[in-house]
C-alpha cells in the first residue's frame, strides 16, 4: 500500500490532477486494479508492486482478456528495471514521476 500511495503522490504532483485516478474490481471476482487513470487519449490500468517477483495477473486478464482487441496496454510499477512487453510496460517504481509527466 505504501508504494500505491507513493505512486498517487507522484502522479498528483507531476499533473496537478490533470486527469482522474480511478480504482477498478471485477464484481463476483477478486480481480483488481490498482490505478487506473484516464486522460483525454487513453485509458492506462495500473499496477503496483514492492518486489522484483512481480506477477499481474488482473493486470492481464483486464487487458488481454476484458478489453481483448481494444489496443489497450498496461503499466506496471516495481522494483525491476524498465522493460516493454506488447500488453504491457515495466517502469521502476524511481521512474513513476516522469512516465506520468508524459501522459
């Protein structure tokens, strides 16, 4: 939870709420979303993770499963390096400011 809310801390300063945050469960599941946020071009669902041994597996059932063929990629924050998957972009949790600058 600590790292969610750092998550939010840098997201709020870099944009000065630019865009909304929201948090996403799948009724009758215990599938969840840690972020996710909308700008005006997209929709990026969230993940955040405290470890290198990360796993994403409502992170990858809302993508590839949920909104299959929508063109929609996700990010997930945690400890490893940066790395582009084709569902998916990793960013160290130190990189979370400048990605959100981006959007």
């Amino acid at each position: 939870m600590l790292y969610q809310r750092k998550c939010v801390s840098y997201k709020s300063k870099a944009n000065h709420q630019k865009f909304p945050i929201y948090y996403y469960t799948k009724e009758g599941s215990t599938m969840e979303i840690d972020f996710v946020v909308q700008t005006s071009e997209r929709i990026v669902p969230v993940e955040v993770k405290a470890e290198e041994n990360v796993k994403s597996k409502s992170l990858s059932q809302f993508i590839n499963v949920d909104f299959a063929g929508s063109g929609m990629r996700g990010l997930r924050c945690s400890m490893l390096p940066y790395r582009n998957q084709e569902w998916m972009e990793n960013i160290p949790l130190c990189g979370v400011g400048g990605y959100f600058d981006k959007l």
